[in-house]
C-alpha cells in the first residue's frame, strides 16, 4: 500500500494558510489551523521553517505516517489555458506549444514551471487541443523547500481544481 499524505495549503493573496492534513491509512483526519502572513515569493528561510514548523505540527497532531506529499495550489495561483495547435509530430509540439504560451502569459516563460496535456483528438479533427497549466518556478522553490523542511517528500503540486477531481 502506498501511503501519500494530501496536505491542503492555501495560499489567498499574502496568506499561507494550513487547511487539512489526510491521513491516507482510510481514515481521513481534518485539523484547521491559523492564517500565517507570506510576503509574496517568499523564499526567505525564516518563513520557510515558519511553514515547515506548521505543517510539521498539523502532521504530528493527525498522527501522520506517510512522509509523502501531494499540494493542492489554488486556483488563483495558477496560469490554466487551453491552446488549439496544428496538428504537428510530437516532437514538434513543445517548441510550438511554447510559442504559443510565450504571447499569453501573465509573466516570463523562463520564470513558470510548464506542464501541459495532449487533450484527445476527434477524429478528422484539423487541430491539437492542449490543455496548459503553468506556475510561477519562485511558487514551486517556495513549497519544495517548505515540505523538504518539514520531512515531505512532494509527490506533485498540483492545481486546486486537478485535487478535487481527484478527490471525488
């Protein structure tokens, strides 16, 4: 059995806040916690182990065994766009696809953690549909150090809205 532990943490704005932690043994353990203020892009190691501190106590209060973590990011903290794009060699699809989100970005394509999905194709169809998802890479730093602080290994970040499809 491969035990994962699913920690919610919501990041609203300047806000850090610690929503669940999930005990993923069958039983699932909810423990609210307090709103901790983050500056934005913090990576500053006070903060870090601040967090780390957090997460270490929302585990050691769920009775957590798992050293596992999957983290939800909110919606309002990830870039989700879908793309038409001819249909091309699967090679070819990441430079083009790249193109393409260079021109829609809120931010740098160098500065973003890129992940992306081949959507299926109807047949006769005469473009690819690609469904994009892109987080700032100061985002992805922030809570790998975090969960590396709190003795987690991060499983997957992943948007709010892929966790709760997962979750039903």
């Amino acid at each position: 059995i491969h035990q994962i532990l699913n920690v919610g943490v919501n990041r609203t704005g300047n806000d850090l806040k610690k929503e669940k932690a999930h005990a993923a043994i069958g039983a699932e353990m909810k423990v609210q916690t307090e709103v901790a203020a983050a500056p934005e892009n913090a990576v500053e190691p006070a903060k870090i182990t601040q967090y780390a501190n957090l997460i270490k106590a929302v585990c050691k209060q769920a009775r957590t065994v798992s050293t596992t973590a999957v983290v939800s990011l909110p919606v309002s903290a990830v870039f989700h766009t879908i793309v038409n794009l001819p249909i091309v060699k699967k090679e070819e699809v990441d430079a083009l696809l790249k193109a393409e989100i260079r021109k829609l970005l809120p931010y740098k394509l160098e500065e973003t953690a890129l992940d992306y999905e081949l959507l299926p194709r109807p047949e006769g169809a005469k473009v690819q549909t690609v469904l994009v998802n892109a987080v700032p890479k100061s985002m992805v730093l922030f809570f790998s150090r975090v969960f590396q602080e709190a003795g987690l290994k991060l499983h997957a970040l992943e948007p709010e809205s892929v966790a709760l499809a997962r979750s039903l």
